[in-house]
C-alpha cells in the first residue's frame, strides 16, 4: 500500500479541486521527491470525457510551507 501523507492545506484544495469539476470522476495523487527538498505534489484528473488519456489535467497542491 502507498500512502501520501497531505496537510491540511492539501486536504482543502481537493475538496476545492473536486467541487470546481464535479463532472470528473476519477483523480490521481502523484507525489514526486525528485527535487532533492522536498516532495511535489499533483493532482491529475480528465475533464474532457472523449479523452483518450487517463488524464488530461494536472494541479499542483505542493505545500511549500513544510520544506
């Protein structure tokens, strides 16, 4: 199981997120420490339905104020 610890902060801005586009249905956390600071993270999701992506939109809710 992976697991994605979020701040509050994050917890609010997919609530957010979900509201604004309640036509999607499906999002994906991803969570990327690549950076070497701290991890990025996204919330990736479609909102046009004849994509042929799993996803075609991406926001990121990082919380820069835990680095």
């Amino acid at each position: 199981m992976t697991e994605f610890p979020l701040t509050r902060n994050q917890v609010y801005q997919l609530a957010e997120i979900a509201a604004k586009f309640p036509e999607s249905e499906w999002f994906t956390i991803h969570e990327d420490s690549t950076s070497g600071i701290g991890p990025t993270v996204q919330v990736k999701f479609s909102i046009f339905k004849d994509s042929h992506k799993d996803f075609d939109t991406t926001i990121d809710i990082t919380d820069y104020s835990t680095w």
